[in-house]
C-alpha cells in the first residue's frame, strides 16, 4: 500500500522570503502523480500544484515550484516570494496511474505560517 | 459551474442520531469519493464510487453507507451516530476530462455529542 509522509507539522517564514515543504511517499509502481493541496482556515482544499512521475521536469506554478526526485521517493514544494495569504495546511497527495479507484492518499500536512 | 457542493456546513449530532451528508456535482465526472479529516491528519477515504451505480469500500468505511443512483449525486449516509465520527467530511470528484485533478466540495463539520 501506498503512503505519503510530510515531517514538518508546522513550518513558519517570513513574508517574501521562500519556504520548502518536504513530502516522502512509498510506492511500488512506477507510473503515478503527485500533488500538493493548499486548505487556507476556509477548508476548501485547492490544488497548487501538480506533478506526474513519468516527466523528468518539476513542475512550476508561479511562486510555486517542486523538486521532484523519484529515485528517492521524494516530492517537495518551493514557495517563493512568500506571501501573507500562503498561510494555510498544504498537504502532499499521491495517485496511482492505473488504479482503478482513483483516489487520493495524503500525508497528514504541514501548517505554514507566513509572518509579516 | 458550481463545481462540487456539500450541505450542510455544519452540523451537530446526538448518538445514535442518523443523518445524511449531501454531495452534488456539475462537471460530468464519473469518479467521486468521500473522505473524512481528522485533526491533526490527512483526509482518509470512506466510500467512492466509479460510476452511477457503483460504489465500494474505502479505508475507513464502518458506520457510514452510500449510494449513486445518478452521477450528480453521492449522498454519505451516517447510522447510528458515534462520537468517533465527530469530523470534517469532504467530498470530491474527478474525470477524464480534469486532468487527474480532484475538486474538492467546501466540507461539512459534523459534532457528534
């Protein structure tokens, strides 16, 4: 079975300043995506970014970029230019190419707060 | 686009009450899924369903039931409330035409007392 784990139960960094998330996951497939979600105190859960095993490239998303290293199991989240509305639970997501339910598997999350 | 809707927002329970978590989209998607959120954790999944019709098992599937008479709606039934259920219950969807992304409903807090 498949599982993600995030160490850093809450980070802290300061507004414009950048912050990495770490994000390890345990798989025996070689096909699937990953992502990382953003729930800001409103509990919606929103996607920030995304990133799919088969692509050698990170992937970016404005201030928000990955390193992705596969050969290590590990997925983390660069946030640049940090910004007072980053501040939420982000969570790493882990999804199987070809499993037949689809869903997601979290990690347990990691609080960022942004300091002005 | 209304995307994925939830209602209630929040609710209160006393043991051994029964309710019904209501999840509505509007973007075709066949796979949809209930997860609940601890505190402290990750969402972990309840039920999902690939299609109308067609519904199993999650990872934390005891005291809750569902069904998928159309593929708009995926009510999550609780019987028989627990004070162990006393969580935030979030409902999503996906399809092929949304690029692997999950869309996710606003979430319900649910307080069993």
């Amino acid at each position: 079975a498949q599982t993600v784990t995030q160490s850093q139960p809450e980070m802290s960094v300061q507004e414009a300043e950048t912050v990495t998330l770490s994000c390890t996951y345990d798989t025996s497939e070689s096909n699937y995506y990953l992502f990382w979600y953003k729930q800001p105190p409103s509990r919606q859960m929103i996607l920030v970014i995304r990133q799919e095993a088969y692509k050698q490239q990170n992937a970016t998303e404005n201030r928000f970029s990955v390193n992705f290293q596969k050969a290590a199991k590990s997925f983390s989240l660069k946030i640049s230019d940090s910004q007072l509305g980053d501040t939420a639970m982000y969570f790493c997501a882990f999804k199987d190419y070809g499993g037949s339910q689809g869903n997601l598997i979290f990690g347990k999350g990691t609080k960022l707060s942004v300091k002005p | 686009n209304a995307g994925v809707t939830q209602t209630p927002k929040f609710r209160i329970l006393k043991i051994g009450q029964s309710m019904t978590l209501q999840c509505t989209q509007d973007m075709n998607h066949n796979y949809m899924y209930w997860y609940r959120q601890d505190p402290g954790m990750g969402l972990k999944l309840i039920y999902y369903s690939v299609g109308a019709g067609i519904t199993d098992k999650g990872e934390v599937p005891n005291g809750y039931n569902v069904s998928r008479s159309t593929t708009e709606d995926f009510p999550l039934r609780l019987e028989l409330a627990a004070p162990s259920q006393t969580s935030v219950y979030f409902c999503a969807s996906w399809g092929e035409n949304s690029y692997n992304e999950q869309f996710f409903g606003p979430g319900t807090r649910l307080t069993v007392l």
